[in-house]
C-alpha cells in the first residue's frame, strides 16, 4: 500500500521548491515595473564607435553588438542605406543615437531592451486660401489600430505610412498606432520580415491588421545543440524544427506520437497500450543491438529521463508510461530533432541516437498580465477491430459436441445421435479447439445449454468489443498567466489532462505546473530559472500481451455465441458448479468464471471488477542559469538542472481469482526513486574578425550524476479476504534494484563564416564515464561539418534559384553501457537453507575491459528554394556505422554461465532524406495553400557479430523469432514452426489424398521477412484564409512486416471472416497437387489443385494450436497510408476582438487517426501493434489493443 510518509516527504519538497520560486518571480515581478529606470540605465550605456560612410543599417547593427538594445524599424522608413559618419569615444548611448538619428529625422522610443525608431513629420507648408474654390474640401479623419502577426501576437516598430507622402509612425510596444488621413488615402504597413500590406482609408476609423511572415526574406533560426540558436543557413547537418502549435492543436496524450509522418527520416510507432503509454521515436534507423535506439530529449538544455521501468514482455505486463509523455503539449513553444551525430554530437555518448530539443514557452514584454485559457475534448473509439465471423457458434466438425438428455445425462455429440436420445445441444469448457472454439453449428436461434447450464438461443454476438470497452473521453485544460518587460518576462501555466480510458476502469489524471522567470538583473546579468512540476495517478492500466488478463487476448478467441451478460456474472455460484461441463472439480463457490480451462485464461469481466492496479508519479524538472555578459563578444553561463520523480505502484489480484496461486490471489507494490543531475558551464565567444570573417567559439564542461533505485515487496495467497496488504499474504518477498552512474565531460564548439556563405563548423568532447574502467573510460568524440551557400558566394541569385547551399558533416558518438557491467553481484535467495542465507552469482561472465561503443556517422546533403521561395528542397544522404557494440553473447548449455558480455558487432545505417515544401497558391485576397512532403529510405545491415555468433536474439514468441545476423538487416523475423513444401516455382505442394498443404515433419528456423519498412513519409497541407485554417496530414510507411499472435488465435478458434469460406466442404487450397516419391519424400505434379475440403480441416493445418502453427501464415504486411490529422480551426478577425475584452480568440475542431487509405494487416493497426517499446517487440504483434480513432473541439481565449 502508499507510504504516506514518503508521499509527504516528496510533496513537502515539490511544495517547497514551488514556493521558493513563485516567491523569486514575484519579487522579480516586483522588480519589472522599474521600466523607466531600467531605460535611464539603458541609455546610459557608454560605447566607443566609430564609423565612415557606412550605410545607417550597419551602423545599428554594430550598436545592436556592442549593447544589449534591439532596434526595431521599417528600412524604407528611415531610409536605412543612407550613408553616415559618427565617431564617439566613452559616449552613454542616448548621445550617439541623438548624433545619429537627429540629422536623420528620425526620433525613436524606448520600450524595455527594444528601442522604435520613427521617422519625425516633416514641417507641412502654411496653404494659401484661395478667393474662390469649386473643389470638395478633403476632410482627414484619425486612424488607429493594432497590428499582430498570425499567431495574433503584438508586433512593435510596424511602419504607418500615407502612400505617397512623408507622413507616418510605427506601432508602439502594444502594438498599437494612430495618425491622421483622409478617405481617398492608402495607407502602407511595413514590417521587416514581413509581407507589406496596402489598405485604403475609406470611412474607416480604426483599422487592426495582420501582417504574415515573408518567407522569402526571412531567415530561419533554429535551436541547435546546448540550446544555442543558429542561422539554419550556416549549419552543414541535417536538422528540423517543429512548432508546438502544431504538436497541441490535435492533442495525443504523448506529444512524442503527434511527430508521426512529420519530420524526414523519423519514425514513431507506439505499444499497443493503454491511455498515457509509451512511444517509440527512431530517427534514421536502429544503430543498437540491445536497448531501443531512441533519441535523447533534453528540455531547455536539461536531458530527461525517458525510460520506461519495467516495461511489458511477450508474457505481459503493464505500460506506465515513458519520461515523454509526461510533457503537456500546451508548455512547448518549439521541438528541434538533431538527427545522428553530427548534430547531436556535443551530448556525447547520449547524442548517438539522435538528440530532440525541446524549448518550452516563456514570458513575453507587454503591458500588465496576459491570461490564456484553452480547453481540448476528444472522443476516441476503436478505428480497427478484428474481422470477427457472426455465422457459425461454439463447436467442432461444423455442429455441437455434447448433448444433455432429458434423463439429465451428458453425453457426447456422436453417442447421443447414434442412440436417438432426446434432449438439448450442450457446449463444453476446456483448453484447446476441441470444445471452445468456434467451428459448431451455424447459429440460427436453436436453443442449447452452455457450459454453466443456462439454457439459450445459438445467436450471433456481433460487438464483443464495443459492449466490453468504452469510447474513450479526453479532456484537457490549460491556463497560464504571463507578462513582464525587458527587465523581467515570467509565465505561469498550469494543465490539467484527464482520460477516461478504452478499457473499462481505466482512467489517467496528469496535473502540469510550470513557472519559469527569465530576469535581466543588470545589464550584463541575466538570469532563467524554471521549474515543471508533474503529478500524474493512473488507474487500472490494461495488461497487454499474451497474458490471461489482457481483455483483448481473450475476446479474439472467444467462441462468437457466449453472449457478454452470461461473463459479466464473473463468479462462479453453486448452480454453475453443479450444471459446469469441462471444469473437472476446480471449480468453487467464488471462484472467477472462465469460459477456457487453461491456466492462462481469465474473464475480462472478473479482471474489470476484481483486479486493480494503481501508480503515482510525482516529477519534478528544474532549472537554474545565470549567464553574464562580459562585453559584447565574450559571455559566460552556469547552469545546473535536475529531473527527480518517484514512481509508486501497486496491483493486487483479489481471493479467488484463477492464475493466482491456489486461486488466492496476490499483490505487489514497489516504489522506484530516479534522478539525474546535470551541470555546465559554458563560455561563449563572438569576436569580430573583419568584415568578411566571423567566428563564434564556445568551451564548456558538464557533470551528469544517475541515481535509479527500486524498493518493494510482493505477496501471494491473501490469508483474509478484501484486505489487500502485504502482510496479509502467506509467502512475501522483497523487490530491489538498485542503479548509479555519472559521466564528466568537457567539450569545445566553434563556427568560422567567411562573408556570410561559407560556413565550418566544429566540435570535440571527452567524456569520462564511470560504468567502465580507468583504462578504458575515456573517449573522444570529434565532428566537423561545413556549408556554403552557393547563391551568395556565386551571386546566382534570379526569379528561378531564390537559394542553394550545400553541405557536409562528419562526426563520432557512442556509449558506455550501464553500471555493473563489469564485474559480477551476488543477489541474495530469500529462501534460506538449514537456517543460513543463500546467495546466487551472476548467470553472465563479465569482462572487466569493455569499452564504449562508438557511431561514426558521414552526412552530405543539400537545401534550395525556388521561385521566390514558393518552392523548396531538402536532400540529405547519411552513413552511419556503430561498433564495439556491448553484448551478452550466448554460451553452450553445458556451461555453468548463460552468456558472456563482450565488446562485438556492428551496425550500418546508410539512406537518403528528402523534404518538399512549397506555397502553390497566395493570393492577394489571403488565401494560401502550403504544402510539404517528406520521404526518407533507410537501408540497415548487420555487418558482424561476434567470432562464432551467427546470430543475435532481439526478441521471441510462440513460433517467431527476430533476430540481428551478419549480411542481413536488423530485425530479421525467423520462422519457429512448421514451413508448408513448395516446388521450385513456389507453389505449395497439396496431398493427393486428403486435399491439404503439405508442410515439414517438424519445426525449422526459416527466414520469413523483415520488421524494417522500406521506407517512410508523410504529407501535410495547409490552406488558409483570413482567419480560416484547414490542415490535414497523411502518415506513410511501406514495406516491413508483422508477425501476429492475434491472427494466430483467431485462426486456431475460427473467429474471424478469413475462416468462413469453404465451411459447407468446398474450400479448395491453393497450390499444386504432389506425389510421393519412394524415398519419402514429395514432389509436384504440375496439376493445379482441385480437391474441396472443409475450411476447418484447411485452417487447423495451418494452425492446430498455439504452438505449432506455420509460421509465414501468421505473417502481415505492415505497409500503411493513414490519413493521421486534420484540423480546421478560425480565429475571430481583430476587428470583432477589439470590441471584447480579449486580444484573441480561436476555435477549432479536429481528428486523429482518421481512416487508413491502405492497410494490409488482419484485424490491428500496424504501427500500434508492438507490447512494449524496445527492441524485444519489433516487428511483433501480439493480442494488442486497438488504435482509436479521435474526434474533438478545442477553445483558446487570451486576455
């Protein structure tokens, strides 16, 4: 049960550490309204510059260096390439801007860090009244408004100007302007970076605008490696960015699902899981034999912990969810996917899968506190359920198996005809398809007594799944409050998510709470602090794989005639027991009623009503930076950051229920602490070189510290019933682990431009890890990249090539593996023998000289956009290769060990990326389509393994395996069954005889396909119009396949479609007929196969029970194409806003995993099929729960 001291240990500290910094953000907060004095200090700021015929551009532009001020203003305006002199020696900066503005006409205003520079009016000439006039006096009228960009943010320094004349202004720090024009007047916005917009005054009065990005003159800023922002243009490695708009705007519980189909050479796939599991992200194809190749999330430069403790197995388990899907969507302001080790590799040996960056929102200067509320609600319901047949009911041979006489005996189905007894049909339990599968008699309403002894109508029972689970319901509410001036910005938002799950029970609440200060203490002194709290309880989690209590595994199988009212009474009472056929003496008086003998069945009824499980997790993710600008060129900064949570579960099994030791039930609970502290300083460095040269260095070290411990207990056979404690059971054992690591590192990055087109770009880090030893826990990563951007340095430039650069990258990663690998442990046996303790050594033999593994990745690609940037291009061709890969390679069973860990193997990865964007139509009305498309092909290839190790398991069920081996690619899915006979031709070889395929005598290991797709891509449009916005995006994967459990079950017990034809005797199997040579041994005729057999015979060839099926006939293609999102949202005009105390409104509806336009797979979604995350699942199916489909509304409103 809870230990309610160490919740309150934990919620003091979360209490505490909220307090403190609410209680520093509002004393900075306090500190934000000293706006004139921080202005004063501003202006105050003494400079030397100097400067000869230079164009007034440059001029602010080498101010903007040597200060902390922003300038903002429109070119045409203050005509920016005028040229001018200034030479100032020690001068505060409000003298030089008076020496180089006043002669300019142009004044300016201070609004925090930013200072608006206006072109001053002009001194208008004193008319002459004319003795007479014939013409209509102009009368000019006052104009005012505000100007936001698309998102409805302000935007401050937008030009004004009257077309045709010198009078203008700009927007002030609100965003706001007035002036004076008459009607006939066109009135011109202008803003750098943005399209200019022409209004014509008419009788308007006020008039609020927006004003859209120009893409065509806007460069793209990307947040790089250590979260420094970089010119996309100057980078010579491959790297995407994603806003988190489109990551809210049709909300998945785990954002890291909501990137599927849309980033080049990323794949995501997810656990067929419940509500808040799991998901799987793999950027440029798996470069690890063991683990799950997933990239490193770092949250505003502080990595999180994204693992998933204890995830499920083949045998079951239970998903709790990942580090991930733990982030509300709301909180993200933008995520940057670093793909490989060239752009990741300053994380070192973390960054070798690839490193995502996330940027969370922070505060923004404006007046008083902006308020935003936003609430999302979805319905989610099953998109794919199995293919289940509704024709024929519970039996064998195509009628019933047992019959109950009117003397009140039972006897066989056969016995009973033969001797002309009178009576009712009686169904069976049992174990195998013998008596419970759904091969009887067709169900036409006949009456019939069931295994229990209810007597009923033989009715088809068409929606197992839709009486059993629920629509799902998701509701998520999100407010947060932030403003602040250069001084000081703050945001405080707060989200709740809660979830009524598929499965009955089922429910997720997750409470979000972020604070985050960004203070400018001095001029030179800035600090972030920030602080994400987590609360997240799950209730009821389903199990999934194959495991008796995974609702799914069970209804798949299910004989298709059990109505769901007769399960739903879940416990056996003494009239089941005395009419029960099939049960032997097990059964009892409150026992969990199962309609299979087996001792992995159960009823998802009992499960639903007499099982629970329960977790809490409690997360915190902190930050502290402190950066300080010595001049303009050289700034230092320290921060320090920590992810912490605790994680409590329990699950308990109720007295009586039926895989339970002596059906007395069991419980567990455990408590896992994890935390990772990380630390770094940071010296940055942007000398100006000369005119043509620039370079930019930074140097820094960083200290990771691990820290995982679990603690636990678990009981069986509750002694009392309905009091679930562990103490109340007759066996307890304990539950521990225990994990520790750190990793010290310093690293060097620096950039050299020459004239803004040729870029090289290096890095170096060394980390010194503490999971191997002093010899060996040293190492080097290097990298090295260039850019050159060929339209500037070759001036090609014209109406067709508006850009063309490209780009190259060479780089190294690895990893050191996890603590203890390189010596044995003892783990105690809490069964002690004659009164002492004993004790088990380790089943591996360590190798105290591991060294790390090491990725060496080549990247060359190439970027152009076209036609004025309506179209563009992205082109990447990545080879990466990891070796010294750290295995535990298998021994013979005579040996006392299991296995050896080694330092062996590698993996290639080598493929091409290719992204399209384009603007195919913009009209002057405002109308615009955007559109982009991605494709990505990986080709992965095991180059070798150990010396004598041809193969390498990855994972394992009944009659599957998937395998890494030399010269094939990762993830080769082996065949653990029987293999059907084929001729040379392929065709499968048919007995002459009975009319059935003929397959070996006994299982083989035979190679049937591979889990890898082919290729992967995604499509999105966009159209939009005035406020109006319609998105839709397709997610594409092609090839790969699946092995399915499900399929297997379903054929077994004839519950699906696929076994309906042919059931009157006239299937005919596919295939040519056979004939047997003396040796035994069988060979084709060439005649096509005619004979007509029954389908039940045919399918119980294939599959006669669980454990002995064919395998390639339980294998599906994987291929897709879903139509994954679609948003339509509208955001009211300004000009209806204005009049409401908002500043924005928008609505929208929304859907999620909509239709698929091509699946090829039976009765599951192919990429939400696999029980867990890791490498053990890939390219396996088993009993999953379905895919939903979503369909939900959202409201945002700001204040």
């Amino acid at each position: 049960m809870r230990n309610p001291l160490r919740l309150r240990s934990l919620a003091m500290r979360t209490v505490c550490v909220t307090c403190t910094l609410l209680l520093l953000s509002v004393l900075l907060i306090g500190v934000s309204y000293a706006r004139e004095t921080f202005a004063q200090e501003l202006l105050q700021q003494r400079i030397t510059i100097k400067a000869d015929e230079q164009s007034v551009k440059a001029v602010l532009t080498k101010i903007e260096k040597l200060t902390s001020v922003k300038f903002l203003y429109s070119p045409s305006l203050i005509k920016s390439e005028r040229k001018v002199n200034l030479n100032a020696v020690n001068e505060p900066l409000s003298k030089v801007l008076e020496s180089l503005l006043s002669p300019l006409q142009v004044s300016y205003e201070v609004a925090g860090k930013q200072v608006i520079l206006k072109q001053e009016p002009l001194p208008q000439p004193v008319e002459k009244k004319a003795s007479v006039s014939h013409e209509p006096f102009a009368i000019e009228q006052p104009i005012t408004g505000i100007i936001t960009d698309a998102k409805g943010e302000i935007l401050a320094g937008v030009s004004v100007l009257v077309k045709g004349t010198n009078r203008g202004t700009s927007t002030n720090g609100e965003g706001k302007y007035s002036l004076v024009a008459q009607p006939s007047e066109t009135l011109v916005f202008s803003f750098v970076g943005y399209i200019k917009k022409e209004i014509v005054v008419g009788n308007q009065t006020e008039i609020n605008l927006v004003l859209n990005e120009d893409t065509q003159t806007l460069g793209e800023v990307v947040v790089t490696a250590l979260g420094i922002k970089r010119d996309k243009r100057a980078l010579g490695y491959s790297i995407q960015e994603i806003n988190g708009e489109s990551l809210a705007q049709a909300k998945e519980a785990n954002v890291a699902t909501s990137l599927a189909g849309k980033i080049a050479g990323v794949q995501v796939t997810r656990a067929g899981n419940g509500a808040g599991g799991s998901s799987r992200v793999v950027i440029r194809g798996a470069n690890s034999l063991v683990g799950n190749s997933q990239p490193l999330y770092v949250i505003d430069g502080i990595p999180m912990d994204n693992s998933n403790v204890n995830s499920p197995s083949r045998w079951g388990g239970i998903d709790y969810g990942d580090g991930i899907s733990n982030i509300n969507p709301e909180d993200i302001e933008s995520m940057s996917v670093l793909k490989g080790p060239n752009a990741a590799a300053l994380y070192g040996q973390r960054g070798s899968n690839g490193v995502i960056l996330i940027t969370t929102k922070s505060g923004k200067s404006r007046k008083g506190v902006g308020i935003k509320y936003g609430i999302d609600y979805s319905v989610g319901d099953a998109l794919v359920l199995p293919d289940f047949q509704d024709e024929y009911g519970q039996g064998l041979d195509g009628t019933f198996t047992h019959f109950r006489g009117n003397d009140g005996k039972i006897y066989t189905w056969a016995a009973a005809k033969a001797a002309n007894i009178q009576g009712i049909p009686k169904m069976s339990g049992g174990r195998d398809r013998f008596t419970r599968a759904s091969w009887g008699a067709k169900m036409e309403g006949q009456q019939y007594e069931d295994q229990w002894g209810n007597v009923l109508s033989l009715t088809p029972q068409p929606n197992t799944f839709q009486t059993f689970f629920n629509k799902e319901r998701q509701m998520a509410n999100n407010i947060s409050l932030e403003g602040g001036n250069d001084n000081v910005n703050y945001r405080l938002s707060f989200g709740n998510t809660k979830i009524d799950g598929y499965t009955p029970g089922n429910t997720l609440n997750r409470n979000n709470i972020s604070l985050r200060t960004i203070a400018k203490l001095t001029p030179k002194l800035d600090l972030d602090v920030k602080a994400n709290y987590i609360g997240q309880r799950g209730n009821n989690r389903p199990t999934v794989s194959d495991a008796a209590d995974n609702p799914a595994y069970l209804w798949i199988s299910q004989p298709r005639s059990i109505p769901m009212s007769i399960l739903e009474n879940s416990t056996w009472t003494a009239e089941d027991v005395s009419k029960q056929l099939g049960y032997g003496t097990t059964p009892f008086i409150g026992l969990e009623k199962t309609y299979a003998t087996n001792s992995s069945t159960a009823n998802p009824y009992w499960t639903r009503d007499h099982t629970r499980n329960s977790d809490d997790r409690q997360r915190l993710i902190g930050l502290i930076k402190l950066s300080y600008q010595f001049n303009d060129w050289i700034r230092l900064t320290a921060k320090t950051g920590t992810d912490f949570y605790t994680d409590q579960r329990l699950r308990y099994r109720e007295k009586g229920t039926y895989q339970s030791q002596n059906r007395n039930g069991d419980i567990i609970e455990e408590v896992t602490r994890v935390r990772e502290d990380n630390s770094d300083v940071l010296l940055s460095l942007t000398p100006e070189l000369s005119k043509d040269f620039s370079l930019s260095l930074n140097l820094g070290a960083n200290h990771q510290k691990f820290y995982a411990r679990t603690t636990g207990n678990t009981g069986t056979e509750f002694i009392a019933p309905n009091l679930y404690s562990i103490n109340n059971t007759l066996i307890n054992s304990y539950v521990f682990n225990l994990s520790e690591s750190s990793i010290n590192s310093v690293y060097a990055a620096g950039s050299v431009g020459f004239r803004d087109y040729l870029f090289v770009d290096f890095s170096a880090r060394n980390d010194w890890s503490s999971t191997l030893s002093p010899a060996n826990n040293s190492f080097f990563y290097p990298a090295v990249s260039g850019s050159l951007v060929v339209t500037d340095a070759l001036n090609l430039q014209n109406s067709t090539l508006s850009f063309l650069k490209v780009r190259a990258s060479w780089a190294q990663a690895g990893s050191s593996g996890s603590p203890y690998q390189l010596t044995g442990n003892y783990a105690l046996d809490q069964t002690p023998h004659g009164g002492q303790p004993l004790g088990s050594f380790t089943s591996i033999i360590p190798d105290p000289n591991l060294k790390n593994e090491l990725t060496t990745s080549l990247e060359l690609g190439l970027e152009a956009r076209f036609f004025k940037n309506r179209l563009g291009l992205t082109f990447a061709y990545y080879d990466a290769s990891t070796k010294n890969q750290i295995l535990n390679i298998p021994l013979p069973p005579s040996s006392t060990f299991t296995s050896r860990r080694i330092n062996a193997g590698e993996i290639r990865n080598h493929g091409i990326e290719l992204s399209l964007t384009g603007t195919p139509v913009r009209t002057e009305t405002g109308f615009s389509w955007d559109a982009t498309f991605n494709f990505s092909r990986n080709r992965n290839q095991v180059v070798e393994l150990a010396e004598g190790v041809s193969t390498f398991l990855l994972g394992d069920d009944r009659n599957v395996q998937v395998i890494a081996t030399p010269g094939k690619p990762f993830g080769t899915i082996i065949g653990n069954g029987f293999q059907w006979l084929r001729d040379d031709k392929g065709n499968r070889l048919i007995d002459p005889t009975t009319g059935l395929p003929l397959k070996t005598n006994a299982k083989l290991l035979y190679e049937i396909g591979s889990a890898l797709p082919n290729w992967i891509g995604g499509f999105n449009n966009t159209f939009r119009y005035k406020g109006f916005s319609l998105s839709g995006l397709m997610d594409v994967s092609q090839g790969g396949k699946i092995f399915s459990q499900s399929l297997r079950e379903e054929l077994v017990f004839g519950t699906i479609k696929k076994t309906l034809p042919g059931r009157d005797g006239s299937y005919v199997a596919d295939g040519v007929v056979a004939q047997k040579n003396a040796d035994g041994t069988w060979t084709s005729t060439g005649q096509t196969n005619t004979k007509q057999v029954r389908a039940q015979d045919y399918w119980n060839v294939i599959a006669p029970d669980k454990d002995n099926v064919v395998s390639e006939e339980m294998l599906n293609d994987a291929s897709y194409i879903m139509f994954r999102e679609l948003t339509f949202n509208y955001q009211l005009p300004s000009k209806i806003i204005s009049k409401t105390p908002f500043r924005n409104i928008r609505a929208g509806v929304y859907g999620r995993n909509l239709f698929y336009l091509q699946r090829k797979t039976d009765g599951y979604a192919p990429e939400a099929s696999s029980f867990n995350v890791n490498n053990s699942s890939l390219g396996l199916e088993s009993t999953s729960l379905p895919l939903l489909r979503y369909f939900g509304f959202s409201l945002n409103l700001e204040l």
